[in-house]
C-alpha cells in the first residue's frame, strides 16, 4: 500500500518533469519510460499507467478546448489561439460542435472555462428575471 | 399590476450588462455516500461553495494536488461520473434574521415546517472565527433557567457555555427546554443533531403548546439526513444565534447533542479518506468543537452588549464520562450540569448530580438575592451528602447529625421539580431561604412539596409585596429577611394546624 503510494507519487512527478513549459518532451518521457520499465514487473505495470495517467493531466492542462454550435473555420480558431497565447500555455487545440450552445462560444483551457456562448447569456437573463 | 411587473422586468432587463464568465472547473471522477471526489478545480478555495451542473451545491473540504474531496449537500443521487462541477467563489452562508424566530429550519436555513418562505435580509457565513478578547467582556448577567437546581447551584450567565452531561434517557433535552420555556427576552435556538423526526416534532409541538415557539428557532438535521447536514447544523444554529448577538439581543443556542455531531463528522473524514485517531475520530474533533463553542460570547458595550449563550449537549454511554469526546467538551464548556440515571430512577428530577457539576464563570451573574441563599444551600447539601453516606454504616446518630441529615432530606425534595414548569427568581429565593432557615424542618419529608406549593401560594396571594420587592431589587435586605420571617412563620403554624386536622 505505502510502496503503491510513492510509486504514485513519483510517477506524478515523472509527469511534471516529462512537461517542463507545459509542453511534452518526447525524449524525457522515453527515458522515464525506460526507468520504469527496469522496477519488478508488477510495480512496473503500476508505475508506467500511473505515470501516463499524469501525462495526460498536464496535457489537459494546455489543451485549448472551443465549443461552439456550428464547426470553426481554422483562421478563426488560429486567431483564437493568438488571443489566448498571452495568458496560457495552448499545445493542442479542439474544437468540439455543440449546438446546446446556441450561438457564441465556450473556451476551455486546462480548468479554466470561459463562457460567451448564447446560452449562458439566457441563463443570465433568466437569473436578472427571477431574482 | 401586470403591467407594473412587465415595467420592472423590462427595467432590469435594459439594465442587465452581459459579461463572459470566467470559472473554474473540475470533473466528477467518483461520487457515493454524500461524498464526491473531483478532478480539476485547481483554484479553489478550502469550505469553497461548488455548483454542480444539476443544480447541487457542495462544499470543498479536501484539497489534494489533482483532486478536491466535497460533501454534497442534498440528494447526491442525482450526480454522475463525468459531471462537470464549477467554483463559486463564494463561502457557505445561510439566512439570518427576525424572520427564522418561530420557524422550524433545515441544516442550510430553508424551513421545514410547511408555513411557507421565509423571507430575510441578512445572510451570515456559517464559518466564522470568535470574537477576539477586546470586543468581549466577562458574564455578569444571569440566564435564569427556572430550574431551581441549577439556578442557585450551578448558575448560568449570558454568553456562557454550559455543557448537560448524561446518559440517555435522563432528562438532558428537558432541562434544555425548561430553559427555552423560561427565557422572555432571549432569542432560542434549538439544533437537534442526528435525532428521530418524531422526537423532534414533539418538541415543536411542545415549545407551541407553551408559547415558546414565538421565540424560539429550531434546526433540525434529523436521522434522515446526510451526515453533512449533521455536520453543519451546529454552525448554521450558532450563526443565527449570532445575528441576535450583533445586533445587540441576547441568545440562547442548544446543541443536542454533540456526540452525534462527532459521530456525523467521523463518518465524513472517513468518507473523505481523513487519516483517522482515537475511536476512529479525525485529528481535528477537538477543533470542531472548540470553533464552535468558542464563538459564543459576552460582548462588550462599544460591540452591540449582546451575548450567545451555548448549552451543548454530550449523550454519554454507560455513564462515562472520560471517554473521548465528553472530556474535549468538557475541556471547553464552562462547567457541565451532570445528570445521573440513578438518581433519575430514585425519583430525583432533575437528575442532577449537585456534588459534580460546577459553573465555573456563572456565581458572578447571579443576583444577590440568590446569593445569600446558594451559600447556605451549598454548605448544607455538601455536609448531608458527607454525612448521609456515614450513616448508612452507624445506626446511632448524635441529635445534631441527625438534623443535618434530615434538612438536607428536605432540601433534596425543594429542589425536585416536574418537567416544563419553571419557577420564577423570587418563587425559587423564597423556597429555598424557607427551608435553609429550618421553616421545613418540622414537616414531614412526604409533605415538603405540599408545603412548598402552598407556602408560594401564598405569599402570591396574601403577600405579594415580599416577591414583588425581591424580584425589583433582586436582593434580601435585612428589613425583607424580617418580613419573610414574620410571613413564613404564621404560615408554618397554620400549615401545622391544617396538616394536623388533615391527619
């Protein structure tokens, strides 16, 4: 239990050291992977999913995720992008077709969410009403 | 009309300036037993509110470095695996105000009672760090309880914590509503913790049958409720209590009872994966309690001269009272009034143990009147108690030991009392000046109640004067205690005479 605990803890710190800039370093993670490849095989099989389970929480972290009710247009999003850059690390961009939305658009980077969607414009309208 | 209404949402409508809103979020990536376990979030902030997407409130209590640990509030059913959970950046707070007095209220402020919305002003965090020692100032004013026990004995003043120990079934929950029974000018507010729906709604009922609902405020976290809700009830009481406090009102709030709090609380920290101690309790049981109790207070006259006064309530088991969690509220409380089953089922009530419970801050509050007669109760329950365990053993006793014992016989039965009858100041001093004066020495123990109903009969008859003079000056001069003498000595030889014919 303890040893599972320090394996987890250490594959979590692999991830960090694999993203230095928010960015994936191909050669580190191929290292760490050797690593851990040479533990006993069963802390090994436990390590290497650990460790890929935090490769993907710090490539969530920089993923910039664009809903919107209709499919951008790459410009639109590149443009996007250069807005965001200033404030945040973006290394994937997605752009996921919601037509719950209505209109407008909802901007995702790591936990971080940004709602201009038409949507959320009514909820706001119908919280000014009832209030 | 409509077209008023129309006019207005018209009006806020043209006033409403539409923002994007920037929130944080986190994903649900487990969820059972009240409890969720979140991913994201990164920006929020410890006892954080959390809006989850079903309309759930939560409340952050864990804060790991990928993970969040939230109680949730309500039915937990409706949230799944995947959901998203946002920030509010907000911290918990409930409604406060004139407006709950004789309403029946959940965990979170809403009522429960059938009798509509409550419509209030003020809302007041359920989280809040005590007044500071400069905006306090020491007890000097009596809570009376109308409890003749425990008001010349083991006083309570305003802005005290006095804890009820007991096991069960000895009449914790009566004194407690004696007390709110009492109280004219003081604001109540009852919580009752992890107890049977029924038993609750007898109390409601029973507060309304006495006309003490129009002053009273209950919180009810029954059984039937999450064990967060459990956990919270004691805040959101003590928050409303302290609304009364600010704005300069004196309140009353009980606790009933705290073990079941403890216990609602382990169960969260162990949901919560909380490393656990002694019996299973988190590390930090003795800080939930002394938070809460600590923010009951005496204040000062430049911060409003209001005061919360706390009467939590500790259920022990098998009569012991050095396990856990009774021994960290004692440690806080200022004194306990200690209730025992034994003398419960010997016919004393309130089953008080007079020779273990203490207020250690209430004598300053008790007025002068109660005074000159708590001094000599005292000495005299103390010696019977010495003395009466001596005679069991010998069977002659010298005529002044004797004497002794049968006085604190008779002292005994003035300070039984039957539930939900309290007795005002000056019904209780005359009472006890009677019988620590030798006036109930002569009649026979089987009588002293008799002779006490009637003796306070009549002096609010024939000598209304004495008690209404004792309860304005709240003292007994030397020209009183004359009168007293004169009154209660005519009254003796006509109860003699009475009883005699009777016989």
């Amino acid at each position: 239990m303890t040893k599972n605990k320090q394996l987890k803890k250490l594959a979590q710190k692999c991830g960090k050291f694999c993203c230095p800039d928010g960015r994936l370093d191909e050669k580190k993670v191929v290292s760490v992977i050797k690593n851990l490849k040479s533990l006993p095989r069963s802390q090994a099989i436990f390590a290497v999913s650990e460790f890929l389970k935090a490769l993907k929480k710090q490539k969530a972290q920089t993923t910039l995720i664009v809903e919107s009710s209709i499919p951008l247009p790459k410009t639109m999003l590149n443009r996007i992008v250069a807005k965001l850059k200033a404030d945040y690390i973006i290394s994937e961009v997605k752009n996921i077709v919601n037509p719950a939305l209505l209109g407008g658009l909802k901007i995702k980077v790591g936990d971080s969410v940004t709602d201009y969607s038409l949507r959320d414009k009514i909820s706001q309208l119908r919280e000014a009403i009832t209030a | 009309m409509k077209t008023d209404i129309i006019a207005k949402i018209e009006q806020d409508v043209k006033a409403l300036k539409f923002k994007a809103q920037k929130q944080n979020v986190g994903t649900v990536v487990e969820i059972g037993d009240g409890v969720a376990r979140i991913e994201g979030l990164s920006d929020v902030g410890s006892l954080e509110l959390l809006d989850f997407s079903s309309g759930t409130k939560g409340l952050a209590l864990n804060l790991e470095q990928y993970s969040v640990g939230a109680v949730i509030f309500g039915d937990f059913t409706k949230i799944k695996e995947g959901m998203e959970v946002k920030t509010t950046g907000q911290v918990l707070q409930v409604p406060v105000g004139e407006e709950l007095v004789g309403r029946v209220v959940d965990a979170l402020g809403s009522p429960v009672d059938g009798k509509g919305p409550i419509k209030v002003k003020d809302h007041y965090p359920v989280e809040k760090i005590a007044p500071g020692v400069i905006t306090r100032q020491s007890v000097n004013t009596p809570l009376q309880t109308g409890i003749k026990a425990i008001d010349a004995l083991i006083p309570i003043g305003r802005g005290q914590r006095e804890l009820i120990i007991g096991d069960r079934n000895t009449g914790k929950t009566t004194i407690a509503v004696d007390t709110i029974i009492n109280q004219r000018d003081v604001v109540c507010i009852y919580v009752a913790i992890g107890q049977k729906t029924s038993k609750i709604a007898q109390l409601v009922a029973k507060l309304e049958e006495l006309d003490a609902m129009d002053h009273t405020i209950v919180v009810a976290a029954s059984a039937a409720d999450s064990a967060t809700m459990q956990y919270l009830a004691p805040y959101v009481g003590c928050a409303m209590g302290e609304y009364f406090m600010d704005v300069g009102k004196d309140a009353l709030v009980i606790y009933d009872d705290l073990s079941k709090h403890a216990w609602a609380y382990r169960q969260v920290s162990l949901l919560l994966r909380r490393p656990s101690g002694r019996e299973a309790y988190p590390g930090d049981v003795f800080y939930l309690h002394s938070r809460l109790l600590e923010r009951s207070a005496r204040m000062s006259k430049e911060h409003g001269d209001g005061s919360l006064t706390a009467l939590p309530i500790i259920e022990t088991q098998a009569n012991d009272v050095s396990a856990y969690i009774p021994t960290n509220v004692i440690s806080i409380t200022d004194g306990q009034i200690y209730l025992e089953p034994d003398l419960f089922y010997a016919g004393v009530r309130p089953a008080l143990n007079v020779g273990i419970s203490v207020s250690r801050v209430g004598g300053a509050a008790q007025t002068k009147a109660m005074k000159s007669v708590a001094g000599r109760l005292k000495l005299d329950l103390a010696q019977f108690r010495e003395l009466q365990a001596f005679a069991q053993f010998a069977q002659d006793l010298d005529p002044a030991t004797k004497a002794q014992i049968e006085r604190g016989r008779r002292i005994t039965e003035v300070l039984k009392q039957p539930p939900y009858s309290p007795v005002s100041v000056e019904e209780q001093v005359v009472a006890l000046w009677s019988v620590t004066n030798g006036f109930m020495d002569e009649v026979e123990v089987d009588k002293v109640k008799e002779f006490e109903n009637k003796y306070v009969q009549h002096l609010k008859l024939r000598e209304k004067k004495v008690l209404n003079e004792i309860a304005s000056k709240k003292e007994l001069d030397a020209g009183m205690v004359k009168e007293l003498e004169r009154v209660t000595k005519a009254f003796v030889n006509s109860f003699g005479k009475g009883s005699k014919k009777n016989g």
